[in-house]
C-alpha cells in the first residue's frame, strides 16, 4: 500500500473529570468534530508532516526524534512508541485536517494521535487494535511530549461514538458504550479560553492529587471511597479538597451511568452541577468566564445541568438538554455569553 487515510473524533467528557491518572471512572462521548490524517510511503527515512491548521511544514528522520516543543511533537511520539514497540516504519508524507479546535477541552491533541496511528496502521499493517492504538497514543503524548495526560482522551477518540457514552474504567480498560437517552440533547461551547496541559496548573493539580493519594497510603485516590472519611481530615486543606473532588467524582461518573440507562436526566443534571461545583471549588480548575458559561446555560428551563468539560483554566462546557432544546440552547447561550465577556463563543455540538 502507497498511501492510507483516516479520521478520528475529538471527544467531550460527560463527568469523570481528572480522575483517569488516578485509575477512576470516567464518561466520554465523541463529537462530530475530527481530524483526518493521510499518509503516503517516500521510500527513506524522513517524515514530512504538513497541517492546515499550522503554517510551518516540519521534518525528522525516523529512530532520529528529539523534542522540538511544536505540534511536530505528537507525530514524533508516535513513531518513537511503535519503534520501541517494536514496529518497522518507513518515512511517509502526513497530511493533517482538523476541525477539532484547539485549546477547547475536546482533545484535539488525542483526534491528531489517534487519526495518524490509524492511518500507520493501514499503510504498513502494523498489528493494532482500538485499545492499543490508544495505549500508543497516551505514551506519546506522556513519555514524548511531556503531557501528564490519562488514558481517557485516547480511549474515547479511538472507541466511543456521539450517541454512546463510554463508560470506561481506567484501571482495567474494560469499557461499556452506553446508548444516550432519546429525551436527552447535548450541548457543548468553547468558551474561547485555551489551555493546555503540558505544564502549568494541570501538571500541578496532577502532582497534588498524587501527594493525597501518599498521605492517605494509596497509590491511587480511585482506592478511597469515601469523602466522609476520618483519613482525609488529616490532609493539609490543599489536598483535602484535591483528594475529595476525585473521589466524590469517581462517585458521580457512577451515578451518572445509572441516570443515563434510566433516562433520569433531572438526576443526571444534579450530577453535572455537583461536578462543576466540585471542579470550581475543591479542584480548582475552572475560571471565571467558564463559570459565567456555566451558568448562563443552566439559566435556560430546558437545561438539566451543566458543567465545565476537559482539563479545565478555559476549554468549554457541556450541557445536559431537553431533547429539541439544543439548538436555541446553544446559540442564546453563546450570545449572552458574548454579551457580557466580549469573548467570542463557539458551538461546538450540536452542528447547525
């Protein structure tokens, strides 16, 4: 084969929010927006990657990577993990189209991963399924580029669908797509706050929740199950409010499965503002225009809840809907938000 393509979704996360480096439970679904990546053999061993997104046309010579701190990154991540995976690559050409924005808390970063090793696979029949094409993924992204990310992103770019929810525990891997409810909408608008999770406050609320976990004599906080606990009395206050959002979190990701195969959307709304709440509060990841977002939407009577998605310090929210809401939902929301911020918003789902 001379050439392959291939196309991956970003994702948005339902709730589960930064507890998949803790091996908790997490609920993503994929949205319209993709990225699609085609590659062509050369016959050396250079790669040429090219994005419509960048301006810069960069190159590197495989068994060669060294981190340059661009986009060109995640590519050399990738071929850096299938060599020490043991994969053979030739040099190819890489041809990158996204719709998947950047800095919006939908995991552009995963859909680039995900989209160019499906196309690898195909043109060298690498030997890959679904789950070790996210395992790639992750490693790229953590070992290569410096990104402290879980597995979510990957898992929910290579397996979920826009009207399944995959539920996933982190731990295991073992996952279920679980239908969403006819009665229910989602909506989902970037704030136009960017982030990005390759250092900064999210490498730090990372390194903080892994100091709970040592004071509380676990590994991971996904083996505390209890917020009422004694144990977290004792955390300095920093962490004690760390400690609790992941597993009250752990908790919700839980809850929110069984009001999604109930269809109890009220429930599941109480479920995204408790998040939200706990996002804000104990973890300390949201902002203020994001908060704004946040509440601007629950304003609306066809809105269960809603709630901050992603990584956090900007990205966009996700909104529980009545079904046949979604659109004036979206749009009136966006418009108010714009209103008060000048911050220009995006409606990212549903696409009109």
């Amino acid at each position: 084969m001379r050439e392959a393509a291939a196309h991956a979704p970003g994702r948005v996360n339902l709730i589960g929010e930064h507890t998949d480096y803790q091996e908790g439970f997490v609920l993503p679904c994929a949205v319209p927006q993709r990225t699609a990546a085609r590659v062509r053999r050369r016959g050396d061993r250079r790669v040429r990657a090219a994005s419509a997104q960048m301006p810069d046309v960069v190159e590197f010579e495989l068994g060669r990577e060294q981190r340059q701190g661009g986009w060109v990154d995640y590519i050399q991540g990738l071929t850096s993990v299938l060599s020490q995976r043991g994969f053979t690559l030739e040099g190819f050409d890489l041809t990158l189209e996204s719709e998947v924005p950047l800095g919006s808390g939908l995991s552009s970063s995963a859909a680039l991963e995900v989209s160019t090793l499906r196309a690898l696979r195909d043109l060298f029949a690498l030997e890959l399924s679904d789950i070790d094409i996210a395992r790639l993924a992750q490693r790229a992204e953590v070992d290569f580029v410096g990104a402290p990310v879980g597995i979510m992103d990957q898992m929910a770019s290579s397996l979920a669908g826009e009207r399944d929810a995959l539920f996933l525990d982190t731990r295991t891997l073992q996952f279920e797509r679980i239908t969403l409810p006819e009665t229910l909408e989602l909506v989902v608008i970037n704030s136009g706050v960017t982030h990005h999770h390759a250092g900064g406050d999210y490498v730090t609320r990372r390194r903080e929740s892994e100091d709970a976990a040592g004071m509380l004599g676990v590994r991971y906080l996904r083996d505390v199950h209890s917020t009422s606990t004694d144990q977290l009395d004792h955390l300095p206050p920093v962490l004690r409010r760390r400690a609790r959002h992941i597993i009250s979190e752990n908790a919700r990701v839980l809850e929110a499965v069984t009001a999604l195969r109930t269809a109890d959307l009220p429930a599941l709304g109480r479920l995204f503002n408790a998040s939200h709440a706990s996002m804000r509060d104990d973890y300390e990841i949201s902002i203020p225009e994001v908060d704004l977002l946040v509440e601007l939407a629950r304003r609306r009577p066809e809105v269960y809840g809603a709630r901050l998605t992603g990584g956090g310090f900007g990205g966009a929210i996700v909104a529980a809907v009545a079904a046949g809401g979604a659109v004036t939902v979206a749009h009136d929301t966006a418009r108010a938000y714009e209103r008060a911020t000048g911050n220009g918003a995006s409606v990212l789902v549903p696409l009109t």
